[in-house]
C-alpha cells in the first residue's frame, strides 16, 4: 500500500460509511468474519431496495468488518437484514421516507447473552461493541447496496440518531417478566430477533407514581403525541419499559400481557382533540383497519390500531424512565424470527 | 481503485444499467394518458384536475386512472405493465 494513502481518509472521502470511520475492508479480514458462518459466500441473502443490489453472505460479511463487528456477530446481522427484507417490513418504503425511523432490533435468547449485546442501563446510547456495530453493519447495507442516502434516494427531512445504529436486547436480568420473544411464542432457549421501523426513543420519567394505573396514564400519553403517526395511521410502536416501572407493576400483581393490554386500551385521544393539529385528516381516520367515526368529537382513536403493533419490551438501567418509540406511516409491521448461528 | 491499494470495494459487484427515457410526444391529441394515483391525499384531486385540462385543452382522448397499493410501495409491475399497453404517456402525482 502506498505510504501516502491513509485508508480511514480513502474511505472517507467515498460515499462508503456513515461519516465515521470505517474498518477498512481487506480480503484477510473478509475471510476471518466469514468464518464464523457456514455458508457459501456468493449465496444471495436478498436484493436490498431501492437499488436493488444484492446482499451476498460476502458483502455482509464486508459490512460487519467495515462496522466494526466480531466475527461472532455476523449471524446477527444475517438474521436481521433477512427480516428486514421481508414484504411485510417495507424497507423499500423506509429508504426513502422524509420520515426518520430506522429499523430497530431487538435480540432475544442466549445467542444475544453470549456475544455481549447490551440491554442494560444505557444499552440505546454508545459503549456497547455489539450493540453498536450490528446496528451499524445494517445501516451501512442500507447505504451502500440499498442507496438510502440522503439527497439520493432518500428523501428524509432529518433523518434519526437511530440510523447510526439500532439494536439491543432485553434487560432479563432485572425483568419481572418473560422476553418480547416468549410472549411471541418463542421458546427462551430460541435466538430471535424482532425488528420494528422506529424513531428514536421518547425518554418518559416518573418517579412520582407508586402504583400501575398513574404510572400507565403517563406512559400512555406519551404514546399519543398529536404530531404521532401512531396517532394517524396504523403503525407499530417500542416500549421499552424500564426495570424499574416494570417492577412496579408486576408487584401489583400485573402480568406483561395485562400492561400491554392496558397501554393499547388507554393510549389515545378523540377525534376533538386530535383535529387541534399535527397529522389528522378525516381521510386517514376513514383508513384506519378500526371502525372510527371522524365526525364524531368524542371518538376516541387508539394509538396502536392492533395488538401485534406494540413491541413491549423491559430494558434499560434502574431508574423511574421507559423508553417510548414511535412508528412510521408507511406501512411497515415489525417481524420476528429466529436466526441460525 | 480500491482493489488496486489491498483494499475492498463494498459497493463493487453491481451491474450499472442505463434505461433510456421514453420518447416525449410533442402532441396529445387523440392520445391516451394514464394518471398514476400514489395515494397520498389529495393526489386524486391532482389528477382529475390535470386529466380534465388536458382533456379540455390539449385534445386527450381518454384518461386511464389507476391508483397504488400504498404511498411507500412501488406499483405492481402488472398495474405498470397494462399501463403501458394501453396508454401514450403516463403522469404520476404525489398528494399530502
């Protein structure tokens, strides 16, 4: 290599990465990442849209060394990038939204424990390799085989932190409950992945209320911002129940379900209030897969328009916060499966 | 380039096509023309406004009106297909 070309400064300058540097992507380190899967590294995974490129188990593989990924982390990245191409999951649509959702993964079973994915106190912010790199190796995909770039294909207005990266796993530890997988109807020996076209997480303290139902009201309003597409479409929706709010309710004697029961059925506003502003059009409230009436004042319209939109998970450190997520207009549902390692 | 310094192209593999565009008739008279509603609201009323005034002023002979399944989704290749075989030019709207 020639003395005078700084790899981080060539890779730089391409439309390569997602303006951090990369880890350059050399045959030695391609073949070392390829090691960790059994599979053919021409075999296509799927055609990334909008541009159609293939993903081969190869070019994967070239993203998770570029991301920054061990090797053990490459079945994660397969596993989600599959689900991701999905009909249902609409990436073609996400791509080039002007809204800022990425596709948020959560990883479930004991896959996700033994190569370190973090669902602790600060597992949706920096320090977490696995964490940041998966994420990262997806969006670098989405960029460079997909050509969701902005002022390219992608249309987005401002984008989300969360295209740096966007995966995690539970907080188990410190959950009173069974995982998002389990109540999906995984076995918890299952490793699995669900992923949901989020934006970025609405942080909700409440250090106040000492039982469900106050505790629930407020987390419930911050799912029906008037401004949500949740509020105006059907979409899904993460909460990321802290540890902390979570035990609150189990010692109530609340079961996961009952909490997610409660949210759906609590978490909205009437026809009245939501024609004050944001998003509402009586057209989209006649879309609506729930029979609604947008003349009607003190109709009251949920956020999560069925059950399966609503991802409810426990994560994050102790402490009086969840993390909310709100959706996307574009006809997404989230996905799950289980992945082979 | 990259290949030449050791290292890898992540972008290297893709075919580039180039499609040429369609030939823009300089006349619309007699012609046939499809309105491709996205979906998004009001893109219908664009359209039945544009397809009237090409109707009323330009000599279109008929309108083809065919409507996505949603916003963020291409349109089926079959919808673009009878399109294609029915009409002269074809205008898609974006409402909102």
């Amino acid at each position: 290599m020639p003395q005078d070309i700084d790899p981080f400064e060539f890779f730089l300058d391409k439309p390569w990465s997602d303006g951090l540097p990369v880890v350059t992507p050399t045959e030695a380190r391609v073949e070392w990442m390829l090691e960790a899967v059994r599979l053919a590294p021409e075999a296509v995974v799927g055609l990334i849209p909008p541009l159609l490129e293939p993903a081969t188990v190869r070019t994967i593989a070239i993203h998770a060394v570029m991301a920054g990924c061990k090797p053990s982390y490459l079945p994660v990245v397969l596993g989600g990038l599959r689900l991701m191409l999905r009909e249902e999951f609409n990436l073609n649509g996400v791509q080039g939204t002007m809204h800022g959702v990425a596709p948020l993964m959560i990883v479930s079973g004991p896959y996700a424990q033994q190569i370190g994915l973090h669902g602790g106190n600060g597992c949706f912010g920096p320090g977490f390799r696995a964490n940041a790199t998966i994420g990262r190796a997806i969006r670098l995909l989405l960029l460079n085989l997909g050509g969701g770039i902005p002022g390219v294909a992608s249309a987005t207005i401002f984008a989300t932190p969360m295209r740096y990266t966007a995966c995690l796993t539970e907080n188990l530890a410190d959950s009173p409950w069974e995982s998002l997988a389990v109540s999906q109807g995984y076995a918890a020996t299952d490793n699995v992945i669900t992923c949901a076209m989020v934006e970025s997480p609405r942080l909700c303290f409440d250090d106040v209320s000492q039982e469900p139902t106050r505790l629930l009201t407020g987390l419930a309003s911050s799912m029906t911002d008037l401004c949500s597409w949740n509020m105006h479409t059907r979409s899904d929706m993460v909460v990321a129940l802290g540890p902390q709010h979570a035990t609150l309710c189990a010692q109530a004697g609340l079961s996961r379900a009952e909490v997610q029961r409660r949210l759906c059925q609590m978490a909205g506003r009437t026809v009245g209030d939501l024609k004050r502003g944001g998003n509402w059009r009586r057209e989209r409230a006649l879309a609506f897969p729930i029979p609604v009436d947008p003349d009607d004042d003190t109709c009251f319209i949920p956020a999560i328009k069925h059950p399966d939109d609503l991802q409810l998970i426990v994560a994050g450190g102790w402490g009086p916060c969840t993390a909310i997520c709100h959706g996307w207009s574009g006809g997404s549902h989230a996905v799950h499966g289980t992945y082979e390692v | 380039m990259a290949e030449t310094l050791g290292f890898i192209d992540p972008t290297a593999g893709g075919d580039v096509a180039r499609i040429p565009l369609a030939r823009r008739p300089m006349d619309l008279a007699g012609a046939t023309v499809g309105l491709l509603d996205n979906t998004k609201e009001q893109g219908d009323v664009i359209l039945h406004t544009l397809g009237s005034v090409l109707q009323e002023r330009y000599g279109v002979a008929r309108v083809v009106l065919q409507r996505k399944e949603h916003y963020s989704k291409p349109a089926a290749p079959a919808l673009i297909e009878a399109m294609a075989q029915e009409v002269t030019v074809a205008i898609a709207a974006v409402g909102g």
